[in-house]
C-alpha cells in the first residue's frame, strides 16, 4: 500500500447548489432552513444565503437523496426552484 493511502475507501459525498424560493433576504428565515437541512440524515453541510437566496448541501448520496433535501427545505417554509424557472 502506497504511503500515506488507507485502507477504507472514501466516503461519496454530492454537492448541491439550490436556488430557494422564500428566504426573501431574511436571515432568520435562512437559518431555519440550515437547521431542516442540517436535520436530515446523511446531510454533511448546509448553507443557506438569504442575500443570494441560495442553498448549498454536500450529503452522502448512500444516506439521503436531493427528494429529501428539498422537502427539508418546504419544511422550513420555503420551495426550491427547479432550474427550468430561474431567470
């Protein structure tokens, strides 16, 4: 084995980058979704931006899905927008 290698294969983690509907450059509002986000198993990091209204999430694809994401987003009160509306 080279040096440095281990032995355990590298955990898969995805990335998203999510337009949100309904922070509307609120603060408090962005942190509710942080915290639904960061509730869901599997889920590594999140952020929400009120100011760009946008939500990043780096998750292990094995533990939860992006279907699970958003309806932790629509439980903080918010929708993410699908890629087809964004202007």
């Amino acid at each position: 084995m080279p040096s440095g290698a281990t032995s355990a294969s590298t955990p898969v983690r995805l990335r998203l980058l999510l337009a949100i509907q309904g922070l509307d450059g609120d603060p408090q509002t962005a942190r509710m979704v942080e915290q639904a986000l960061q509730d869901v198993s599997g889920v590594i990091r999140a952020y929400a931006n009120a100011a760009t209204e946008m939500a990043y999430v780096e998750f292990d694809p094995g533990r939860t899905g992006q279907s699970q994401i958003e309806a932790a987003i629509e439980s903080a009160g918010c929708r993410v927008v699908p890629a087809g509306e964004l202007q």
